[in-house]
C-alpha cells in the first residue's frame, strides 16, 4: 500500500489537473449597446455572471457599461470605434484616449483594446486603410507607457481580408487579399512580436447568405454535407476552414504561432430565410460541442478563444447589410434566452440564464383601426412606423413575417410606439391607430412591450437609417 502522504500528493494533482481542465478558454460574448431602450448595465453584467461568461467584447468603452463592469473579475476586450481611428494617429490623442478609457478603469479587468472594428470591410472602400496601423501602434505605445503593458492592442478583422474557401480554394491556398496583403502583413508581424493576438469575425451564415448555391449543411458542425479535402486534410465546416485559411496566410507572412482569436461568431434568429431559431439552435449546439471537446482546427488543434456575436439584439443596427442584423442576440432586447442553449456544451441539462429585475412600460398596444377613414394614409405611415421603428421581424422567417395585412400594420404601428416609449402623438398615424390594453401579439407572432430606457436617450441621437420601407407593404 501507498503511505499516505504519497496519496494525498496524487490527489492533489488530479485536483490541479481537473482545475486546469476546467480553466481552459471560456466562452466570450459580444456586448452591443446600439439599441433604444438598452437594459440597465448592472442587470446585463448580472445575466453575465448567471451565466458563468467570463470574457466580454465590447465596442467602445462606455461608461455606464465600464463601471457596472469594475470588480466583477470579467474579462474585458474594450474597443475604439472606426470613427476615432483617424485621431489616434496623434499620439497625444492616443495617450488620452488610454488614459481615460484605460487607467481610469482600475478596477475594471481589461485586456485587450480593439482598435477599429473590421476596418478593413470591403464595403469601407478602404475609408480606414491608412488610419488603422498608426493607431494600433499609438495605442500600444501609449498602454506601455502608461504602465499597462499586459494590456494588449489588436485591430478585430472580417474574414474578407484573406481569400475565402468558398472562392473554390483550400485552406492551404490562404493568403490575405491582394489589395491589402502588405499592410496585413506588417500588422500580424506586429501584433505576433508584441504578445497581441490576431482577431478574426467567422460567419458561416453570411456565407450562407451571400451566395445561394453555398452547400447548407457546410455552415454547420453536425457534417453530412460538403466537405473539402485540402491535401489529405479533410474539412466538414466551414468555420472550421475558414480558420484554418488565416492560419495559413499567417504562415506566409512567416508567423506561425501566434494566438488567434474569433472576436465574433453566431447566428441570427429572424430577418432573413435561414436566420431563424431551429438554424441558431443546429449552430450553437454544433459550436458548443466543439468547443467543449478542444479538438479546434485541423491544423491548430486545441482550446479555442471565442466570442459569440451577439449576447443581446440591437434594434438599432444599421439593416443596410440585411434585415437580420437587429437579431444576432441569443437574448431578446429585454433578456429573455430565445432558445434553451447550453454553453458548457456538455449536456449537463443547465441552459441559459435570462435576466432579472427588468421594468416594462405598461400593458399598452398601439394597433390599426382597418375601420377608420383615411385608409389611402396607410402605405405612407407604416413607412414612416417602419422607418422610425424596427419592423424586420416582418421581413424574414418568423410568424410575424406570416401576418396579414392588417396584423402587418398594427405591428409596425405598435413598434414605433413602444419605441417612443408609448407616447399618445406616436400612435395617431392621421386616425388610423388606436391604443389598446388588450394583448394585440397574434398568430404567435409577439407584439412587444418595451422596457423602460435605462439609458434616457433618444432614438433620434442614434440616426436611423432611412430605407424605403414602403417594401413591407409590397410584400403583402
Ligand atoms: C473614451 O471612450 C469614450 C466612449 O467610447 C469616448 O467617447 C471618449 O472620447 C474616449 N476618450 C478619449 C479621451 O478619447
Ligand atoms: C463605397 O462605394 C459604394 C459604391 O461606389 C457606395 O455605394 C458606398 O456608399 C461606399 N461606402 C462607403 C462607406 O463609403
Ligand atoms: C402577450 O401575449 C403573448 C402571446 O401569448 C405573450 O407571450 C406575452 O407575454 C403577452 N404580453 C404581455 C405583456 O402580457
């Protein structure tokens, strides 16, 4: 028999070994506040701890959120949006910007800066080309300095900076575009010999819906469909060798192991014909499987560092790349879970956590009154509603989109009076609403009730974008 002591000494080792197991990469999740009425900061990072996430991306670095994340220990990737890139290539402004938004956040957990936010879009028309290098090293410049080395700058990128695989290609052909491949270049050598890692957004559905000959079943991990064979190795998602094809233009640029982060992964839950629910569920169980499991790529196997896109829908996206982007939470607006999810992605039975304490206005629908006069008034103010409102539930493939007519007009009307927290001037329409305190959700279709605004601004002060709703009607 062992004595004792040499007994206590393994069991101590398999209790390292078990925490360290357990401590491997969390999931993160992306905290977007470009909504009207945002939930309290307080209650979000509460749903944040509820739910054991403790990595959180954010996309500025406001205030009320930063506070309410101070003493929580939560990881913190805070974030300079495109529009201030052009400023940090003075360094003095670069200094400030970490002097307020870093140093003054002792007590918060920060780790990374994002610099910029997918600058490189090709939809910017290269808008951010020269701005976004000079940046990230001034920011870099300016943590050191200010004794914050740990704290690592990087610039998060979209996919659409490397050749895809849908471009008929393998992994092992990846390289960074062509138009921009010195630049990229030079950034991964920087961000590789400064410690910083390389951040990359993965969106198996936009490839999906970019291009309708895209193999389905590809987009997802439970296989059965496409699979690429790159040399002998054997691909059967494309997150996967999508992934891999950085890894690779990485290579080229004669880097090959630094750390790589996916800043943004997901899947949208309406507004378009395979955003929905059941695509959302096949996609996160199928991510959290994988995740759970640390098999990573082919060929970087392992813990990946993830975070989820989105963690709460912003209705106030822009909807110019489509009707979907006011629906990647995998919480509603007011934090209810849209479906059960289990992040550990073992099974374990336990699903997502959804939030407490929010208040609601009150009781109070605004619907269509088919018997008023006036009816020729209808197709310019459900524009005006759904200009001013958020009407993209209609336009995709949830039981709000299978409305009739009227029930399409009272939902449009209904949206744009919530979204004014229910004030009576936002549900005349010239005679054609009235206010009601029966339920008007129909067909399950959900007519929301707002919840009251935490942060008291304005929907005007986000400008929304004007799109000639006028399509919603037309779709009847
Ligand atoms: C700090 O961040 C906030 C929020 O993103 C921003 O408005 C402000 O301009 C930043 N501070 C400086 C000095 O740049
Ligand atoms: C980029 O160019 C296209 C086509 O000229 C234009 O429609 C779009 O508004 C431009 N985008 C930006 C961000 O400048
Ligand atoms: C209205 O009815 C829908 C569908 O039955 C329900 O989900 C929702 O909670 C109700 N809203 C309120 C405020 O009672």
């Amino acid at each position: 028999m062992e004595p004792p002591r040499r007994r206590t000494m393994i069991w101590v080792l398999c209790a390292a070994l078990v925490a360290s197991a357990a401590s491997t990469e969390a999931i993160g999740v992306n905290w977007g506040t470009q909504t009207s009425h945002p939930m309290p900061p307080k209650i979000v990072v509460q749903m944040l701890k509820d739910n054991g996430i403790q990595k959180v991306k954010l996309f500025d670095a406001e205030s009320s959120v930063m506070s309410a994340l101070a003493n929580t220990g939560i990881e913190v990737m805070v974030a300079i949006p495109n529009d201030q890139l052009e400023q940090m290539g003075t360094y003095s402004n670069a200094k400030a910007w970490v002097h307020e938004n870093v140093t003054g956040y002792r007590d918060v957990n920060i780790k990374y800066v994002a610099v910029g936010n997918e600058p490189f879009l090709k939809s910017y028309n290269g808008t951010f080309l020269k701005a976004t290098f000079p940046a990230l090293k001034n920011i870099q410049k300016a943590l050191d300095e200010m004794g914050s080395k740990q704290i690592k700058a990087t610039v998060p990128m979209n996919a659409d900076i490397y050749s895809s695989p849908e471009d008929n290609s393998v992994p092992s052909a990846g390289d960074f575009r062509s138009d921009i491949r010195d630049l990229m270049v030079e950034i991964a050598r920087f961000l590789s010999s400064n410690g910083s890692p390389f951040v990359i957004n993965i969106y198996p559905f936009l490839s999906l819906y970019e291009n309708p000959n895209f193999p389905a079943d590809f987009a997802f991990f439970d296989g059965g469909g496409r699979s690429i064979n790159d040399k002998g190795t054997k691909y059967t998602n494309v997150f996967d060798a999508n992934f891999d094809t950085l890894v690779w233009a990485l290579k080229k640029a004669g880097i090959s192991s630094m750390k790589i982060i996916v800043g943004e992964v997901g899947w949208p839950t309406d507004g378009s014909k395979n955003a929905d629910v059941a695509g959302a569920k096949r996609f996160y169980d199928g991510l959290m499987k994988k995740m759970a499991s640390n098999t990573g790529t082919p060929v970087r196997p392992g813990p990946m560092d993830v975070y989820l896109f989105a963690f709460i829908d912003e209705d106030m996206k822009s909807i110019q790349p489509g009707y979907f982007e006011r629906h990647w939470g995998i919480f509603t607006y007011d934090g209810k879970p849209k479906f059960p999810m289990d992040l550990s992605g073992k099974g374990n039975g336990k699903y997502l956590a959804g939030a407490s304490g929010v208040e609601y206005l009150s009781d109070e629908w605004c619907v269509y009154d088919p018997s008023a006069r006036n009816q020729e008034a209808v197709p310019r103010s459900m524009d005006f509603a759904c200009s001013n409102g958020d009407c993209t539930a209609l336009m995709g493939s949830s039981p709000c989109s299978k409305l009739d007519r009227s029930g399409r007009v009272s939902y449009a009307f209904n949206m744009y009076f919530q979204m004014k927290d229910q004030d009576v001037r936002a549900c005349d329409f010239q005679g054609l609403a009235k206010i009601t305190s029966r339920n008007a959700s129909r067909d399950g279709c959900l007519f929301p009730i707002q919840i009251v605004n935490a942060a008291g601004r304005s929907p005007a002060e986000l400008g929304l974008l004007m799109l000639p709703w006028i399509a919603v009607l037309l779709f009847l």
